[in-house]
C-alpha cells in the first residue's frame, strides 16, 4: 500500500509496466507511481492548453502504453505517453458523434477502440 497526496484523487489506472496512474480531480494533474508507491513523474496542471487538464477524471491506456485522459470540464479527451509527453486531444462539447458533455469515464477495448 502507499499514500497518494494531492487534492482529490478520483481514477486510478495501471501502466503497461505496471505502474500506478492517478488523476487528481482539483488540480488538474496524471502522477504516476510504482507499483510499491514510489512518485515516478506528474504531468498536466491546471488549464485548458494541450498538455494542460482542466478537471482530469477518467483514465484508460492503450496498448502502445498511451495514457488517455477524459476532461470533464473542457469536453474532451487528451492523449500522453506514458512519459507524460503530450499527443493529441480530440473531441469538444455536445451531443453529436464525436463529442461530449462532461465525459468521466473512457474504456479501451482489447482492439485499442476508445
């Protein structure tokens, strides 16, 4: 076991190496730990630039390592590697394909289909 510290943690994810991944809903950060609880990096922070998480919540990696991030209160979905590197970010508010309104949770399907 081991203690996380920040603001409000609300998902946890596991690396393709086994890792811990976190997202901390109030300050708008990924930190990754080992799996014994030792801090590796944090990434994200507080914003609506790329690279930046407004309110992170739901976590899901593909099979690449990549770590996916739903950003509820910006409506959309950022991409990292696992080294915290920004990628991409897809998706704006609404009701139509390919948009969201809040999005909270993201699953990855074996196939790596979000």
């Amino acid at each position: 076991s081991f203690t996380v510290s920040g603001g409000w943690l609300y998902e946890i994810a596991l690396s393709r190496t086994g890792n811990v991944i976190t997202s901390d809903y109030w300050n708008g950060y990924i930190s990754i730990y080992t799996g014994a609880g030792e801090f590796v990096r944090q990434f994200g922070g507080d914003g609506k630039n790329q690279g930046q998480l407004s309110r992170p919540v739901g976590l899901a990696v593909n099979k690449e390592g990549h770590i996916f991030v739903a950003d509820s209160w910006v409506h959309y979905i950022s991409v990292f590697t696992d080294e915290g590197t920004f990628l991409y970010r897809f998706g704006h508010e609404g009701k139509a394909e390919g948009e969201f309104n809040c999005p909270s949770y993201i699953f990855i399907t074996p196939d790596d289909l979000v």
